[in-house]
C-alpha cells in the first residue's frame, strides 16, 4: 500500500504526526504492515482527521495537493515567472 505521508512530518505530543494523522508507531516499518495493519491505520487516519476538523485544527495538504502545486510551480519557473 502506498504511504500516506504528505511529506509534512512533524508530531504532536501524542506521537502522531500532524501531516499524515499516523501515530509514530504506524510510522515505523510501514512497507513491513500486514494487509489488516494498513487497513486499521487507514481508518485510525480518517478518524484523527474528523476529529481535527471537528476542532478547528488545520488539515494539511494531500500528497495530490502537494504535487499539484509542485507542478504548477515548475510551470512557471520555466515559464520564467516568479514562485
């Protein structure tokens, strides 16, 4: 399963990480999880995001946000505007 991360990595006090919503033991060994491992921290993910939403707490960018905006960028440095 591909990673969650959102290359935003930073933790909170309770080890999960602000970015992806994966506690720092869902972190370790990612490539290692079991099928029914992903699929609990996938749903562990969803309910970290609904309760930051539920308080205000900002939801980072999706790894599709990101690379989005990543792309849009080197258009316009090619196109020789400013970022």
């Amino acid at each position: 399963m591909e990673s969650p991360c959102v290359a935003c990595c930073r933790l909170n006090d309770e080890k999960v990480c602000v970015g992806c919503y994966r506690h720092m033991d869902e972190i370790v060994d990612w490539r290692k999880k079991t099928p029914e491992e992903y699929q609990q921290i996938s749903f562990n993910i969803q309910k970290r995001k609904a309760v930051a939403r539920s308080l205000g707490e900002t939801v980072p960018m999706t790894e599709a946000e990101w690379k989005a905006a990543r792309a849009r960028n080197a258009q316009k440095l090619m196109a020789g505007g400013v970022v």
